[in-house]
C-alpha cells in the first residue's frame, strides 16, 4: 500500500556513478544550456562559497518551515556521493543546517546541501570545506516538532527534484538533471564543450561572435539599422 501520509523512502534509484560523477565537470551553466535550458533552480539558491563544482544523486527533503526535523531522519538514508536538497513547504529563512548537522553529511559521503530554506555557521561550513547552496543565511535555529517526508518529489523554486536526480552545482547556481536523462545530459554538456572549445581558439584569433554565430542575418530580420553618428543625428 502507497502511504498517504508523511514518509521515509529508503530504497531509491540513482543514476550510474560515473554519469553521476562526470556531470560536475561541466558545471550547472553547461548542462543546464546542453539539456535544451531546463533544470536550472533560479538566481535565488547561491553558494556560500566560492570555487567549488560537485554533482551527486539527490536525497530530497519536504519539511515544515521552521523545522528541521525531516533533514534528521534524510541524513540517515544518505549515502556516500549524495546531495541533499531540503524544500520546506512555504519560504522559510531559518538556519535549518549548521556545523554539528554538516559534520554528520560529511561524514557519510554527502557531498552538498541545497535548499531553498536558509543555513547558519556559514564561516564553519566554508572551513571544513562542506558546500552549501542557499535561499537564506540566518542565525535562527529550527524545531523537531512536526512530521514532512524523504525521498518524494520536492519542486525547488520551480523545479521539480525527484529522489535520484543529479544535482549539478557551482559558482553559477544549481542545476537538476532527471535521473533518467543522466547520460543525455552527459553527452550533450560534453558535445557542447567541444563547441565551446573550437569557438574559443576562434576568438582568440581574432573572429567575434557576430560572425561565428551569423548574427548578422538575425538583427537584418529584426529591423536594426546600422547607421553612422551623423545619420543618427540626422534622421531624430
């Protein structure tokens, strides 16, 4: 029988490691432009730190606002190379994780934290080298008092993490690649690097994007005008 109510899922699926593992590489940006520009959780989940890339399975996290009880019990499921991602159930800016909870992740492999409640003892965090990406940065501390679930979809300011997704984060924010379309993913990002690669030798020679990605017929079609200072003047 499917429980109805709040629940712990404690056998879920992940994608094949080295998929898991290869996405970091690439970066949130990449994959999330190489997946046709999904799966990107928006500008308001940051990282508290700077210069770190990871990738790693989610264990998701629905919890009450203002309690932290259910990240408790996903630490325990967690497993080494996971990331978990707690969403509480309306906008919450409380500091839902510290130090002591981190120390726990850490310890079992987890390789991030992404929520879109709030965090504290970010200069803790930034020391022992946990990476934490965030809606919310707040000293005040949370409750144990009301029951959520691990393990079920949970929709990340706007995008939907289901247990076993990969978690792709950086400097740039945090991307969600579905578990089913991990290896797509991977040898899309990989595909648009090469690009990448081949139009940064160009421009390094000297060609502009204008040319490269035949801009040109674009702003034609568009109506823009090229025209001199004098023209400009003249035609107001």
């Amino acid at each position: 029988m499917i429980a109805s109510g709040p629940v712990v899922v404690t056998d879920i699926a992940r994608a094949d490691r080295d998929v898991v593992d290869a996405l970091a590489a690439f970066g949130s940006a990449t994959v999330h432009e190489a997946m046709g520009r999904i799966g990107y959780a928006g500008p308001r989940i940051r990282p508290i730190q700077q210069g770190t890339a990871i990738s790693g399975s989610a264990i998701t996290v629905s919890t009450a606002p203002g309690d932290n009880l259910m990240v408790h019990a996903a630490i325990e499921q967690a497993q080494d190379g996971d990331v978990i991602v707690v969403v509480p159930t309306t906008d919450s800016a409380f500091g839902f994780i510290g130090e002591l909870m981190a120390t726990q992740m850490q310890v079992r492999g987890v390789r991030a934290y992404v929520t879109s409640g709030g965090v504290r003892d970010t200069g803790e965090l930034r020391a022992m080298g946990f990476p934490v990406w965030t809606a919310h940065v707040s000293s005040q501390g949370t409750v144990k008092d009301t029951a959520g679930s691990v393990n079920v979809p949970v929709i990340l300011d706007g995008v939907v993490v289901n247990p076993g997704d990969v978690v792709v984060a950086d400097d740039d924010g945090v991307t969600i690649v579905p578990r089913d379309r991990a290896a797509e993913a991977l040898e899309a990002s990989r595909a648009r690097a090469e690009r990448e690669a081949r139009n940064r030798k160009r421009y390094e020679a000297g060609e502009i994007s204008m040319d490269i990605n035949n801009l040109r017929p674009v702003l034609a079609d568009l109506g823009v005008a090229f025209v001199t200072q004098e023209e400009y003047e003249r035609g107001r």
